[in-house]
C-alpha cells in the first residue's frame, strides 16, 4: 500500500492524543503523520518537504505564499481539522490543484455548552469569586449577578450550534430565546425554543447576545456603533464563532461609556498572533487587546471551546476519512449538501448532482447515454472504478435511465515497443492522445505526440496555459486516466459553451491551449474570446447536458474539426459564466429572476433588518449625482527649489512675485522665459557652489520642457507669522516646476466608453434624468478635456466625433472662479444667468468650470505637508497588524520595511541595466513608435529621477511618499511604452521576441503596489479625526453641493443628473468623508482610485412604501467604481488605444432612507461657518465660451 505522509502543524499534546486515538483508522488508510509545533506560514512550509499533505488548525496561514510554497514540494492536499477555512486562500489552492476539506460538524454540544457556561461565568462572576477565595477574600461585594430565567437571550446564527445553545438556555434555565438568521429553519428553531425575529428587534430587546454565525463579508462587524447604539442598557455579549464579527473598536467604546454591560470572547479579531502560544513573559503590543484584558467586566478565553475529548476525537476521525477519501479519489461528504437538505433554499443547481462532474469516466458514460460525441477513447482504472453515492446514483437512474456500473478490473497498461501507441486490455491507441486524470479537479492533462515529446496542460498561471516538454513521451502509471483520440481543430481553437438552463447558450471561441499555451488577455486582463454561433445539434446537446447533470448554469467544452463537419463535446465543467457580456447578464437575470419567483416564500422567513429598504413597491431612479476623477494622464514630475531670500542673488526671484502676497502661476512660454532671466541675472550677482547647480539645474528643465504642454511654474512666498503692526515680512520663497500631468489618447477612449455606458444605465432606469443635465468641472486641462468627451458621449453629441480639438481659454490674466461652456440649454442653480452666450452650430449642453469647488486649494496644504512627513511610521515592523483598517497584502509575509529595501535593491540593478543598454542599444529602434509627447530620452529622464529618489537615498531617510511616483511611472509605462519597457530592462539586452520573459519587473510591480496600496490612502490624513479634517478643508464645499443637488431633487418635481469632475486630491477626501459619515458601508476597506474612478448618489422615489403608504417615500443609494483598473497591468494585452476599461461600479450601500443619509452626509458641516460656504454664493460670476470640438476619438 503507498503511503500517504502528512505534516500536521499547530500540533499541541492534546491533537497527537486525539490522532493517537484514531491509530488503528490511520494505519488502515496508509497514512504516516508528522507532528510540527509550528504555525504554518511562508517560512515554515518547507517543512512540508517529502509529504502530500498538510493538516492545518484555525490559526495557520494558508496564504498565496504559502500555497505555492506547498505546491513546490509537492502538497496535494489540505485536510482544515476545524470547520472553517477562511485562512486558506481558496482560489489560489484552485489554481495550484490543491484539494482543501474541512470538518464541517464535529461537536456542536462542546461549543453550546462553553458559551453557556461563559456566559455564567460574566453574569455571576465565578473567576473575580474563585480568584479572591484563593487570597483569602470572601466578601460578596461587586460579585451581584442576575438570573438567566424570563432573560430575553439573542442567538445570532441558527445552525447547529446555535440551536443548541438555544435548547440548552430554553429548555435548561426557562429564558426566552430569540434568535436570526437569514436562512431560517423555522421548524428546528421552535424545536429548541427559539423564535425568530428581525436583527434589529433582536439588538432592541435582548439582555444577553450570542454570537454563532460563520464570518462572510454580510457578517464581518455585525457588532458595531450602530447595533449597540439601539440595543438595551447593560448588553451582556458572548462570541464563540469569530473574533471579526464584532467591531473591536466600538465594543470598547461601549464598554467605556457602560452600555455594554460584560463580555466573553473566546476569539478575537486579531488571534493570530497570541492564541495558541505562551505570551506570559511578554508584553502584548496589540493595544486593542491589552485593553480588553484590563476592563473588569470582559472575560477572554484562548479559543478552546471546542476542547472537549469528544469533540477532539470526531475531529480526528473526520481528517483521517477525508485524506482517505481525496486520496482514493472519493467525494468527500458534502456539509453544503447537508446544509441544502437542512434549509430547502432555492439552489440554481443541485448541489447533490455536481457529484457527477469530480469523475471524468461518470461524465463520459453520461455523454454517451445521450448520444452526445465525444473523443474516442480508452479507460485505465488502477482505483476499482469511480466511487459515488449510491443514493446519487439511484437519482440518476431515476432521472435518466442510466444504471451506473462503476467497478472497474485493474487496467493492463503498457506502450507498444516503438513507443508510438498505447496500449490499454489490449485496446491500442495512437500518437497524438490525450491523457486526462479522472479527477475532474485535476488539470494537470498531458498530450504526448509522435517522436516523444509532448506538451502538459494546467490551469492558467499567469499568461501561460501549457508547455512544451521535450522529454515527455511516456504515461503516466501511477493513477487512473482516460485516455483519447487528439483532434486536430478547425482554426486551433476550442469553444467555451455556457447555458443557463436547458433553452439558453451562449459560446466563445479563444485559442486553444495546445497551440503554444500563451493566453491572449484584453486590456481588462481577461482572456480574449470571440463570440460563436452553435449549431442546432450543439445547442440540443446543450439543453441534454444541462437536464442530465442538473446543473442550469454549467459550462463545457466543444472541439470542431473537419472544416465544421464534426464537432464533439470533450470536458464538462458545471458551474461556469460569461465574463464581461452584458447581453448574457441580462438574459441570464432574467432566467434566473424567473426560476426564483416561481418558488413561494415560505411563512415564518424572518425578515432583514428594518434600514434596509428594498420590499415593497419598485424604487424609480429620481437623480445621479456623480463625482468623477479625471481620465488616464501622463505622469507628472516637478522640481523644487528654495530661494534664501535674505541672499542678494535671490533678488531676481522675488522680483518676479511683482509684489504680490500670494502664490502666483507662469505657463504661457514668454512667462515661462522670465524665470530664465532671473536665472542669469541670479549668477551675475555671485550665486556660487550648490546655488549655482541649482540654477543650472532649473535652467535645464526649463529650456528642454518650456514648450511641452502642461509646463507650469509655481512661485510660493512664504511671510512671517504672528501678530505684527506692519506688512508680514517676505520670509522666504520657493519655486515649484512642473511638467507632465497631460490627458493621454487613452483618456479620451475611457471618458467617451464612461459615457456611454452612463447613458446606457440611466436610459434603462429612467431616461428622464438626461433632460436636466448639469455637468461642473475643474478649470484643469486633463479634468476639463475628461468632461468635455464624457458629455458629449453621453449626450449623444456630434461633437463627440468632431475632429477638431477643443480649447477653453480666456483672455483674462485671473480668471474668475468659475465660467462656462455652453453645451446644453439646461438652466443650472449653480451657475449665472446673467453670462453673454456665444451660439454654436454643435448640439449644446452646460459645462461649468467650478474652480471653487473643484481645483486645487492650499486650505489643507499644511495638513497633508505634515501628514507626510510621518507616512514613515506606516513602515515600521508590526503596524499592518496593530492597525486593521491598513491594507498589506495577507499573502506578503514581510514587513513593509523589508519590501522597501527589496524595491531600492531591484530599482539599483535596473538603474545598471538600463544605463548600459542606453549606452550599447540602438535605443532609437526598440519601439517604432512613441505616443503621449514621449520619447527614449523623456523615458531615460523620468526613471532617472526615481533612482534618485530610492536609490541614491539612505533606507532610514527614504521618503514613502515617493512610492505613488514608482507606481504611477510603471503602470503609466506598461500602458504606453511596455515594448521599450521591458527591453531597455532586459539584461541580455532586449531578448528575442517570443523568448521567456523576464519577471523581474512584475516583481517590482508586485512591491510597488503593495507599499502603494499602503502609503497612497494615509496621504489624505492618518487617524480618521485627520481625514476628517483634511477632507473638510479640501472637500467641505463639494459634499455641500452634492447633499444641496440631493435635497434640490428631492424637493422639485424635476429628475436630474448631476456631474462633477475633478482631481485625485478631491475624490479621495470625498470619498474619506462618506466614510467618516457614519452611513452604514457595506465595505469600508475602500479600493484603489484610480484615473475615472467616480462615486455616485443616488436619489430614488417610490409611492405605495412598506405598510400600504400612498405619499411618496425617498431613498439614497451610494455606489463607487474604482475607475481604469487592472491589478495584471504588465501582462494586459492592449490595442493602439493603450486603455484600460473603466470598473463597474460596486455598491457601498443597500437603499437607506433619504433623511438619514441627508443628516449622516450635514454632519461635517457644522465644521466650517456659514459665512464660508462656498454654496452661500448662489450665482458666482460665469463667462461664457464656445466649444468649437471635442478631441476626436
């Protein structure tokens, strides 16, 4: 018998006991286990080398990592001895072929019983009783607790450790239970005792809370401000489940302030790092827990409710049957299965049934009882045949007529002596074939051809799908595989077939993977496939598939050859869709919504929670207020200079201010020529030494960037502070040059794609919103350029395909703060009706340039200068895990200082490679053609100013800042000039085209994002009353305009649309300050906002609400897109437009009703005075200016 070696980590005494227990199994199945102290991480899973399988607790960490650390030696399975597997990174284990089980149940009753007795513990004090008998102290003072009896007892979670826990506190202390789950059992509830009700009666009426739902993204911090806000005085809470369902930081709160009246945990949101190890002779670094540990009124327990001999012993047992099972090929029981059978919910497909795809040999037998072609083919079974629930297959039987006979001789295999055949019980079969596993799961399929080699087929990795092996030219003979024919294909492509139920397809082409196992992607990073019409005969073998697997939405695989004269089904995969066909979302929504109605609600369904708005009569879509980031932009780069103004060749330079007190702007090029001027007259006065480079320096830029567009110069005086009698004395001066920043031709394709795609949505929800449009924008050419191919997109405007580039000038030297352009003739409140009208023959609609609330302005400068200067903090050892709310990725088992020493290491090489490959490459001829300004020297420039800024720096004095530079020039350059990227990189000098490419820039991709995603959001304010405070002295007046067009709409009989474009600096304060609102987000970690990223309000109306009301009822619903986005951006495949899609938005919130968010939003107000609203203004100074043309597209 082979053994199967399995290295259980977190092994204590007690799980070698249990697994002892289980011998006599574990000596039968041939399994041999390793027990390892260790958690299991990165690092320690090289001690998995020489086993096939790793047996894991709640607290080891199966991430990205550390899968493919495993993978590497070998690990094929992961057997979880717990219920959960939340620390097992699913899709990547999916991708590497990792089989993961769990134990689903092994002893409800150890887990009900030691919440009860926690909660006996708080409520009568036994610990502070028991530790003072043993000091001697016998007094009853402060050990006063209350009976559970007549208690109202809340059980959030009903499966079968919550009803349990409810029989248990029903039947044994006589307390009324209540109890909610959003897949009620109404029958097993009243069993035990419980009865149902929503979850904000259960937070309004319970003396006690336990806590026994799973941890899902709808559960996470189902304990917050909100719930103990509503629940009764004295709250008593237990939570037995996972620490992450409730909100550390407002349960401290609520403990401080004596509304929540004790509490007992046995998890905790961040147990990692001390359950399950002996801190004692420590001192505990997470501050949120240290403060747990000193209130007198919360118990801590270490995660040990599952600790009983009973429930220790079901765990073994179980781990040991499902190793034995995965590695017999067996299904493992099913806890979804049993859960259906449990609940009866609506399932679009049956989950029993889905059995029948883990075997290949099953899926084949079926293909061939429906008459449906496939390969031919031979069956080498070395396992006794395919294992399958004999209740299955008696249903399969039933359903189809087909009595499934699956034991299986052992197969005589052998290669004939050429080498060129294989032969199975004397069947013969020719180069090429195929070899498949018969585990449906496993992907790891080889084809081997005539003259021995062959290619092996495996899950995409990356954009690799197979790979050539010159060396493969015998079977495998160490398992069971079906064996077939190789098709040669029409085209060298296969066609992905989807249904969804039996009278619905739809097929894409792509390219197979046995032509050279590239996988072409499309700017979104998706595979590129090409719709296809099936046949009549294809679509019947759709509609036979979809009934005899029972499987509405399923997927499979279809060959065509001869010229489209044959075709045949070659795999069926079960659950699979469309991705990115918004004619396949519809239908499939429609069948769907369908199949759901035509089930009956059942009585006794509890209800949601009551702020969720979404029964009753249809919402209508009243107004869209949208705030939107501008389009892609090339990179923006300056230079700064400080000028000591008491030094006398300082004196040109300050000359330029002419005497004003405030920051003044130089972009026009007979401008931009003063400051040259000032630089020679500065050296005639004696400027020396490092002033000199300075100067030098300047003069350089100047000269070689004066006639690029954007170019800008900023003069910023700076005076002495404080009370004085007189003029503020000029303190000092610094000169800020500026260049990049430019609306890219990729921009244009994402602002006109935006646009359409708004006029799509809104037309289907309610297409009278586009009468009254109103569109604001920065005076910025990027944000401007962004509108202006926006609207005329979703205006449906001539001008959108005007080939004439539009411009926006005045011919004032200080323009007012707002003007406007005249594209529609919708009046708006915020603008001047008093503005002259220059008529144009383009279809017209407003543009109004809202420099007030959407440009730039110093208010918060001081603020962000200072928040800067601490982002040095973020990288210290320990802070991702002392601060949940920052985001490093699970998967990355560094600390962000360590990462930032491998970024300066790989920034160092590059700056080497790229220097010499400028010195012994034709530069000129990398990459034929350049587009955004570019060219081979403005490349060189741009990374040599990161170098400089990583490399030529010391680690401790690095600027974290600088971070979102590195990014933005990588995506920026993978996007534009990924040719000249990845040559001018290249060690060999630029390889071959079609050689292996080189993953060290994917490296650097991978770090820079990483410290990005850290740095970038903390830009805007570290703690939130900072964010908070920024986002007011940046934002305050645009979230007043957004909240006053809400109330406006809400108050007229009008719909309306209203747009607001703007920079990064904008949105992401805006967005800071939605956070900070208090609304209930449905996920606040907030992603990256990115070029087109917006976030929409919006308004909905409803007559005939909840109760039979006939006024009319209002809503607000906040959604976000996090804009052109792509997390593969170095292997997108990109056309000549170079454009990423802009994301769909998600939804931030359900429907909430329109006052509360109204008060929720105005909270922020009360934080600047009424007479600086830049709203109390409702009629600021317009000009009005033609647009002769939008920039073609």
């Amino acid at each position: 018998m082979k053994t199967l070696k399995v290295a259980l980590y977190s092994a204590r005494n007690y799980d070698r006991r249990s697994f002892e227990g289980e011998q006599e199994h574990i000596t039968a199945a041939g399994i041999e286990i390793t027990y390892l102290e260790p958690h299991l991480n990165a690092v320690t899973a090289k001690l998995a080398e020489g086993h096939q399988a790793v047996c894991l607790f709640v607290n080891d960490d199966a991430c990205e990592e550390t899968l493919r650390v495993l993978h590497s030696q070998g690990i094929k399975y992961i057997a979880m001895r717990c219920a959960g597997y939340n620390n097992v990174d699913l899709k990547v284990a999916k991708e590497l072929g990792i089989s993961v089980v769990n134990v689903p149940a092994y002893s409800p009753e150890a887990i009900a019983e030691f919440a009860v007795g926690m909660l006996l513990t708080i409520v009568r004090k036994y610990h502070k009783a028991y530790n003072r008998v043993r000091e001697g102290n016998f007094l009853l003072d402060g050990l006063m607790g209350f009976n559970l009896e007549g208690k109202t007892i809340g059980i959030i979670g009903t499966g079968r450790i919550g009803l349990c826990t409810g029989r248990i506190l029903s039947h044994g202390f006589r307390a009324k239970v209540i109890g909610y789950d959003p897949y009620p059992n109404p029958a097993a509830a009243a069993e035990n005792g419980i009865q149902y009700v929503s979850l904000v009666e259960l937070f309004k009426t319970s003396d006690v809370i336990s806590l026994h739902c799973p941890l899902t993204p709808e559960t996470k911090y189902i304990v917050n401000e909100e719930a103990l806000k509503i629940a009764k005085p004295g709250l008593v809470i237990v939570n037995t489940s996972r620490g992450a369902l409730i909100n550390t930081s407002d349960l401290i709160q609520g403990l401080k302030s004596g509304h929540v009246g004790a509490v007992g945990m046995d998890v905790y949101e961040r147990e990692s790092k001390y359950f399950y190890r002996d801190s004692s002779n420590k001192i505990i670094q997470d501050d949120q827990l240290s403060r747990l540990v000193s209130f007198h009124n919360v118990f801590i327990s270490g995660h040990q409710a599952f600790l009983t001999r009973e429930a220790l012993s079901a765990i073994a047992r179980t781990t040991v049957e499902n190793l034995n099972l995965l590695e017999e090929g067996s299904p493992c029981p099913n806890s979804a299965v049993d859960y259906v059978r449990l609940r009866n919910p609506v399932c679009v497909n049956d989950l029993h049934a889905q059995a029948l795809l883990w075997d290949r040999r099953v899926v084949v037998r079926i293909l061939d009882h429906f008459s449906i072609p496939t390969p031919r083919r031979l069956v080498a079974s070395r396992d006794g045949g395919a294992k399958l629930d004999p209740e299955l297959m008696a249903l399969v039987e039933s359903h189809t007529g087909l009595k499934l006979d699956l034991e299986e001789p052992m197969a005589d295999v052998q290669m004939r002596e050429d080498g060129e055949a294989i032969i199975v019980n004397g069947e013969v079969m020719e180069k090429p074939f195929v070899e498949k596993p018969v585990n449906g799961e496993d992907h790891n399929v080889y084809i081997y051809f005539k003259g021995g080699h062959g290619r092996r087929l495996f899950r995409k990795v990356g954009n690799k799908s197979s790979e050539l092996d010159p060396t493969l030219s015998t079977p495998r003979m160490d398992g069971s595989y079906v064996y077939e024919e190789f098709i040669d294909v029409d085209n060298a492509e296969d066609i992905k077939v989807y249904t969804v139920g039996p009278t619905y397809t739809h097929a894409e082409t792509r390219k197979s993977p046995v032509v050279d196992g590239v996988v072409r992607r499309n700017t979104e990073g998706k595979e590129i496939r090409f719709i296809t019409r099936l046949s009549d005969e294809e679509r019947s073998w759709a509609s036979k598939i979809c009934e005899a697997f029972g499987q509405r939405v399923c997927g499979f695989d279809v060959l065509r050859c001869d010229n489209g004269a044959r075709s045949m089904v070659i795999d069926v995969n079960g659950w699979s869709f469309v991705k990115g066909n918004e004619t396949y979302y519809d239908k499939a929504a429609e069948i769907l919504a369908d199949v759901c109605f035509k089930y009956s609600i059942k009585p006794g369904r509890a209800p949601g929670a009551s702020d969720i708005m979404d029964d009753g009569p249809q919402w209508t879509l009243k107004a869209n207020v949208t705030v939107f980031r501008h389009a892609d932009r090339t990179p923006k780069q300056k230079l700064k200079f400080n000028f000591p103004v008491s030094e006398p060749w300082t004196k040109p330079f300050v000359d330029l201010l002419n005497g004003e007190r405030e920051e003044i702007i130089l972009r026009e090029s007979e401008q931009l020529k003063t400051i040259a001027e000032a630089i020679q007259q500065a050296r005639d006065l004696g400027a020396t030494g490092e002033d000199l480079n300075k100067l030098t320096q300047l003069n350089n830029a100047l000269f070689s960037k004066i006639d690029q567009p954007g170019t800008k110069a900023q003069l910023k005086p700076g005076f002495t502070k404080g009370k004085t009698t007189g003029p503020r004395k000029l303190e000092k001066l610094q000169l800020v040059f500026k260049w990049g920043g430019e609306f890219t031709h990729a921009a244009r394709y994402q602002s006109r794609d935006l646009g359409e795609s708004m006029k799509k949505d809104i037309t289907i929800m309610n297409k009278d919103v586009l009468n009254n449009v109103k569109i604001f924008t920065s005076s910025e050419r990027r944000v401007t350029a962004s509108a202006e191919i926006f609207a005329a997109a979703l205006l449906d405007s001539s001008a959108a395909t005007n080939t004439t580039n539009s411009t926006l000038s005045t011919t004032t030297t200080n323009p007012p703060s707002t003007f406007t352009t005249t594209l529609t003739p919708t009046k708006s409140s915020h603008a001047s009706d008093s503005g002259s009208v220059i008529s144009v023959k383009v279809p017209t609609y407003q543009l109004i340039i809202r420099k007030d609330l959407l440009d730039d302005s110093n208010a918060a400068k001081d603020l962000t200068d200072d928040v800067k200067k601490r982002l040095k903090f973020l990288l210290r050892p320990g802070e991702s895990e002392r601060r949940p709310e920052l985001t490093w990725p699970k998967g990355l088992k560094k600390e962000p200082v360590e990462v930032v020493r491998e970024v300066i290491e790989l920034l160092t090489k590059f700056r080497e490679v790229m220097r010499k490959n400028f010195e012994t490459m034709d530069v000129e001829k990398i990459q034929q053609r350049w587009c955004c300004g570019d060219e081979p020297w403005l490349f060189r420039e741009r990374w040599e100013k990161l170098f400089e800024d990583f490399c030529n720096v010391k680690q401790e004095k690095f600027d974290p800042s600088r971070v979102s530079e590195l990014y933005d020039t990588l995506k920026y350059c993978a996007l534009h000039h990924r040719t000249f990227l990845f040559a001018i990189f290249d060690e060999n000098g630029g390889s071959e085209l079609g050689a292996p490419q080189n993953r060290t820039l994917h490296e650097l991709y991978g770090r820079a994002k990483a410290l990005f995603d850290l740095v970038a959001p903390q830009e805007y304010g570290i703690e939130p009353a900072e964010k908070e405070e920024i986002g007011v002295l940046t934002s305050l007046p645009l979230l007043r305009n957004v909240v006053h067009d809400l109330e406006e709409a809400r108050n007229s009989g009008e719909c309306s649309l209203t747009l607001y474009f703007t920079k990064e600096s904008h949105i992401h304060t805006l967005v800071n300050l939605v956070l900070l609102s208090g609304l209930p987000i449905a996920n606040p970690r907030i992603p990256e906002l990115d070029y087109a990223s917006h976030i929409t309000f919006e308004l909905y109306e409803r007559v005939g609400g909840r109760g039979g009301r006939l006024d009319k009822e209002y809503s607000i619903r906040l959604a976000l897109s996090e804009g052109a986005h792509s997390s593969n951006v170095l292997d997108s495949a990109l056309d000549a437009r170079h454009s990423l899609n802009v994301k769909q938005k998600k939804k931030l919130t359900q429907h909430l009703p329109y006052n509360m968010v109204i008060e929720k939003l105005s909270k922020h107000f009360h934080r600047v005075p009424n007479d600086e609203d830049i709203l109390s203004d409702p009629n600021p100074e317009a000009i009005v200016v033609p647009l002769v043309g939008v920039p073609e597209v």
